[in-house]
C-alpha cells in the first residue's frame, strides 16, 4: 500500500498527490529561501532606492540604473571581467584536458600523488594565494629572479603594477586555481567511458592523441559544458584575488565589478547603487551562462 | 514517560536557579539602592596595534577602578571594519555610547545629517578640549548645523593622536655624503641629485598599494599652494576648484622626479608595506610618508632614522604639510550615559593617557616634546607635530576632498607617475570629479 502511493507519487499520477514530494525538499528550500531567494529580491527592491545603508530610502526608480550607463569605471571593470573570462574558463579547460589525457590513459608510477599534487591550487584560500602570488610577481620576487637567471632580463617588469600585465598577470593566478576542478570533473567524467570505445579504437590502429580526441574529448562534452558554465561564474565575480593583491590598480586596470559593488556599498556608502550593480552583474551572468547552455544543447541536437 | 519525567525535573531545576537569581538580584533593584545602578559603557575603537591595545586596556581598568559600578565593554575593529561597520552600529537604538568614526563627509557627515551624533561643544568647554585640539584640527572635527558643510560649526568628534606626512631619513646614508637636513626644495632636491649619483635609491617609493602616492603628491602641492586654498577644496567651500596652475606645476614636478630616477625602480609594482621594509632595510636614503610609520622604524635602533618637514621653497618660510588626526571619539546621540561617555573621552586626552601614547610611540595630540628621548626618531616627530601647531601649518589629507577623491586621485597619479597621462589631464581628471562634487553639493544647500 505505502510504497505502491509512494512510487505513483514520483510518477506524478493524475489523481495521486504529487505535492508529497515536494514536502521532502522543504527544508532544504526554506534555507535556500532565507539565505539566498530572499537577499536576491531584497537586493533587486533596493535597487530602486536612493540609500546610504542607515537613513530613510528614497525611492527613485530606474534613476540608479540610468547613473551605470554613464558610469565609466563600471564599464572598465565589466570589460575586465570579459577579459578575467579567457583565463578563467579556456585557459584552465585546455589545461585541465591536456592532464586528464596525460593521467588516465597510461600507467604512471605514483598516478596518486600527482593528482593530488595538481589539485593543491584548488584547496588553498584564495586570500593565501593572493599573498602568495604577490610575492611572486614583485619586481625583486621569483618571477623576475628567474627570468634574470636565464638570460631574459629584458621581460622582467613588476607585473602587478605595469599598466599592461596587470591584468593578465591576476588572469594566469585565476587560471591555476580554476584548473583543478576541472580536470578532477574530467577525470570522474573519463572513468566513466566504455572501455569497449578504446577497444575498438586500438583494432581500427588509432594512436594516443586519435582515441583523446575522438572518444575522451566528445565523451567528456557534459563535463566541459559544466566546468565552462561553473567557471564562467567564477570570473565574472572575482573579487578577493583582485582585492588582495592590486584593489584594483594600477590606475583602474584590473578594476572588476565586485569591487565596484563593494566600493559603492561600504566605502561610499551608496548601498542602492551597488544593489543596481548586483543586479546587472547577476543578469550578465544569467545570459552568458543561459548563452552557454543553449548553445551546448543545440550542438547535441545537431550531433 | 521516562523522557518525560527528566525532562519536567530538568524544568524545576531551571525555575529554581531563576528563584535564586532573582533573590539575588533583590538588593540590587531595591529602591534606594540605585545609586550604584551597574553601568556599561560600551566602545568600539580602532586600538589594533598590540601595544596600544595593551595601553586602551589598562586605560579602561583605571576608569573602571575610579568609577564603581561602570562596566566598559571595549570592541577594537581594524579600520575598514569599524568604517564598515560604524554607521548601521549608531543607527542602532542599543549600539555603542562610543564609537571610533572617520572624518570626513562620507562618514562624519553623514552620520551627522542623519541625526545619529552628539554634540560635543558642551564637554569641550567643561574639560578645557579646545587647549587640546588646535583650531585647524577642531576644524576638520566639526560640521555646520544641517551637517552638510565640513570645517566649521559643531564638533562632533574628539581625535586622541595626530599624523602627518614628512620625510623619513637614513641617518647614516646622509651623514656618509655630508648631507645636511634640507632648509629649502632646492637643499633637498640638491640631496636628491647627490644621493643619485652616489648610487642611492634617493627616495623609497611605492605606488601597489596607491596611497603613498596621494602623499607624495600633497607635499610638494604644498610648496606652491597655502593653507586657506586647501580648507576651501577640502571643505567644499563655493568657488573651490582642483583646476589651477599651482596642481598643473606639482604635477609636472611629480613627473619630473619620476624622470631624474629618484624613486625606487619598479615602484608601480611595489606595495606600501614592501616600500617601508625596503627603507629600513636600507634600500632607499629617504621615504616621503606619515608618521603612522614611526614606531615601526624604531623598532631597531631608535637612532637610526630621521625624519624632518617636507622643506618649503624659502628658507623660514612656512607651507602646509599634510596633515589630520587618527579617527575622532564620537557619542552616538541617544546613548543613555553620554556624560559618563565625555568623560571617558576626557581620560583619554588626560595627561596619563598622553604620556601612554608617546611611550608607545605614537603621537598623541598634546605632545610635550620633553616625552621624547633626545636624538632618537621619535624626538623628531614630535618636533615636526609641535613646528605644525606653533605655525598653523596643518595642510590636508586631499583624498577628503570629494567621497570619490581617492578612487580618482590615486588612479590618475597612477597614470601620472607611469608618464601616460600630462600634467594638465591629471588636473582635469580630478577637476571633473571635484567639480561635479560641487556641483552637487551646491545644489542640494
């Protein structure tokens, strides 16, 4: 009696009562709701205010969202975020790909420890990594010592603070803590790939690089698609590597649109307008990742 | 009902120690007995240094000791956390009696026009402040009646300690090339070349962390502009404008340091923190920033920097150096004890406290200059602090001047310093962001 209601519920059944489902995910969507559904629609309400954070809100309609599009330090900032995207997404996938290919194809003595080498990026605070590359790029630390010591004095330069490099130098660090979790989606996702494929493969004479870019590559589209979309978040908003190591600088150029929110909302105290700018933020990252998606699911139709 | 039963015994037990608090209390709230009410005071400060901390602590036990029955319940938050933080605390109707807030129209000023501040005039007058605070800094503290204009009108805020902008030096890297304290621009300049040429780093310099460059940049603004031209920009006075030749020729002369190599190469690259490690490193003769960096060269030999003015174009002649306080006591309006409240302010500029301060090394604002040991740095900040006063010389920090002035100022030296932009955009840059401050303000009073 129980279970047979129980798996017509699942079925959704006319005449059943498909609501009992839901009761099981309750819970769990009333945090969601507390913590992340409601400060979203709180945020979009205040979006419409004129609000110093403590004294009465002022109503003002579109009139935050008419200040952004003369505001030229938002546009510098989304634009750089755009540019975060390159090494936040298509550097660490390429790299991410180029392991997998190396670490699960062929035995390799100490398989273990080279996997957990290469996922270290992944567990350290991203603050810890700020700091620490930092250190790296200074115009006396190891970046330039090594260029020096091997004859390529003319490249070293202090990276974080050339007008330049400044922003792909921030880039190369979102790169090699984005690359980790990739490659650890693509290795689950390569575990899971018949055998038989290889196999078959092998017979027909398709060497390393032909079965990688054949079988591993297409299989392998839902992970790449989920890493993309993932990352893709990840870049648009950066704020504590960029907030540790340059806030922005020099001169604007690694300025990104959460410090923008974070400068507006409690250094000039102008809590609406960094609301409007959350807003936007949150609608660019909903139509790039929606852009992503769709184009994923269309060129599995066309396949 | 074995659950049960623990769980109604668990009951009594809790209703009994509640009997028993309340007897105790009894004595407590009798009438007659209110006198000695408890009192909490509570404070939210900026005192993160650990000797300072240690100092504020000590502060409050005494307070507490001469006055029973007072609680102080001390916060100290870092400074972006306090500023963070401050606003929504006084809006609260059980926040701190004390808070630690910035100066300024974006935090002073707002809280003032929303009515969350008390007026300090009253306590000034009572405990003798104004001999304290020289005017210019009264001024800087103070807000008119809607709280729109900053400079003058109802003081608001009681700083305890002072800072400014001068040059520090290395005693030994001078004395070797027989230099001697510049007196003029040209002196210090002349210093600069010889230090060059003997293969110095004439001046530590760095410009990732952005803020040494707004005070670079404000003492040699300071050789060619005067105090009233810097309280009129500051405080948004009508007519006000960054547009001036005097901007144009301290930004051209910026680029030409840049130019004759005195900074530290690389410096856009260079953090403020890595800027004073490689000065008293001994990488860098002079470093041109606040006194806030004084105890920690002192840490070593106390004898081992110097530090003087930011010399003037004429000898004897006086210019403004850059100058302020660290972030001013403000009562929160609405605090139950606010007289009890001026008068913990009042310990803390109480000649016990100053002297805690300028033991620690930091320079409280009525510094004697008998506090310092003779010879060591220290001795010569509080001679510089003491010069600043006797002259009026007190300049500003220009990054005050609009809400966005920092954001602005620092991005365009920036650009100034790495030779992309001119001297005449860096002063339009600004301009438009002053001028449209104004604008804006003007409309509004």
């Amino acid at each position: 009696m129980q279970i047979a209601r129980k798996a017509s519920a699942r079925g959704g059944r006319p005449g059943e009562r498909p609501w009992e489902g839901y009761l099981y995910i309750l819970p769990g969507f009333l945090i969601y709701a507390v913590f992340v559904l409601l400060p979203i629609v709180q945020t979009a309400r205040l979006s419409f205010f004129d609000w110093t954070g403590f004294t009465p809100a002022v109503f003002i309609g579109l009139g935050n969202y008419r200040a952004l599009l003369d505001d030229d330090l938002f546009w510098i900032a989304l634009r750089n975020n755009l540019t975060l995207i390159v090494f936040y997404t298509i550097i660490p996938i390429a790299f991410a790909l180029m392991l997998t290919g190396l670490l699960t194809r062929r035995p390799i003595r100490g398989l273990n420890a080279f996997r957990a080498g290469l996922f270290v990026p992944q567990v350290m605070s991203m603050v810890v990594v700020g700091v620490v590359w930092k250190w790296i790029y200074a115009p006396k630390g190891p970046l330039n010592q090594i260029l020096d010591g091997i004859g390529l004095e003319g490249l070293t330069r202090p990276w974080l603070g050339n007008f330049q490099t400044a922003l792909p130098a921030i880039g190369a660090i979102g790169s090699w803590v984005s690359y980790p979790f990739a490659m650890v989606l693509f290795i689950a996702g390569v575990q899971r790939i018949d055998e038989d494929l290889y196999d078959a493969a092998k017979l027909d004479g398709a060497n390393g690089f032909q079965q990688f870019m054949s079988i591993t590559l297409p299989e392998l589209r839902n992970e790449i698609t989920i890493a993309l979309v993932t990352l893709l978040i990840t870049a648009l908003r950066t704020f504590d590597l960029v907030f540790v190591t340059t806030r922005g600088g020099p001169a604007n150029r690694t300025h990104v649109v959460a410090l923008e929110i974070y400068r507006n909302a409690f250094t000039l105290s102008r809590t609406g307008y960094a609301a409007a700018i959350a807003v936007v933020l949150t609608v660019v990252t909903l139509i790039v990742s929606y852009a992503v998606i769709t184009l994923r699911l269309r060129t599995v139709a066309e396949g | 009902m074995s659950e049960n039963g623990r769980f109604s015994r668990r009951l009594v037990l809790k209703g009994a120690a509640g009997t028993m608090v309340l007897v105790g209390l009894a004595p407590v709230l009798a009438p007659g007995a209110r006198a000695q009410e408890p009192v909490t005071l509570t404070v939210w400060d900026n005192w993160t240094r650990d000797v300072d901390d240690a100092l504020i602590e000590q502060l409050d036990r005494e307070f507490m000791d001469a006055h029973p029955g007072v609680t102080i319940d001390r916060i100290a938050k870092s400074f972006g956390d306090l500023k963070a933080t401050a606003k929504l605390a006084m809006s609260s109707p059980d926040g701190p009696d004390l808070i630690q807030i910035n100066q300024g129209m974006s935090d002073m000023g707002a809280m003032a026009q929303a009515g969350l501040l008390t007026d300090l005039g009253p306590y000034a007058e009572r405990y003798g402040w104004l001999k304290k605070l020289p005017p210019s800094m009264v001024a800087r503290n103070s807000l008119g009646d809607d709280g729109k204009q900053m400079g003058e009108g109802i003081l608001y805020g009681m700083p305890l300690t002072a800072e400014f902008v001068g040059v520090y030096f290395n005693r030994q890297k001078l004395a070797d090339l027989g230099i001697e304290t510049p007196k003029t621009m040209a002196e210090f300049e002349a210093a600069l070349d010889a230090l060059l040429a003997a293969g110095e780093i004439p001046i530590a310099f760095g410009d990732l962390g952005q803020d040494p460059a707004i005070h670079t940049y404000g003492e040699i603004e300071g050789l060619y502009v005067d105090t009233k031209y810097l309280d009129d920009l500051v405080y948004g006075r009508p007519g006000a404008t960054f547009d001036t030749p005097q901007n144009v020729e301290a930004a051209a002369k910026l680029q030409e340091w840049v130019d004759k190599g005195y900074f530290t190469p690389d410096f856009l690259g260079i953090s403020t923190e890595d800027m004073a490690a490689m000065f008293q490193d001994g990488q860098g003769a002079t470093m041109i920033t606040g006194s806030w960096f004084s105890s920690m060269l002192s840490e070593g030999d106390p004898e081992q920097f110097g530090f003087f003015l930011f010399p003037p174009l004429e000898e004897g002649t006086n210019k403004p150096i850059v100058a302020g306080t660290s972030m001013a006591y403000a009562i929160r309006a609405g605090s139950p004890n606010p007289d009890l409240a001026a008068e913990y302010i009042d310990w803390l500029v109480s000649p016990r406290a100053v002297q805690g301060f300028a033991d620690n090394g930091t320079v409280p604002l009525g510094v004697d200059a008998d506090m310092a040991t003779p010879g060591t740095l220290f001795a010569d900040i509080v001679a510089a602090w003491n010069h600043i006063n006797e002259t009026d010389s007190a300049g500003h920090y220009l990054d005050w001047a609009t809400p966005t002035f920092y954001d602005t100022l620092t991005a365009s030296l920036t650009e100034l310093l790495a030779g992309v932009i001119t001297p005449e955009e860096f002063v339009a840059k600004n301009q438009a962001d002053y001028g449209a401050y104004l604008a804006q303000k003007e409309a509004s009073a």
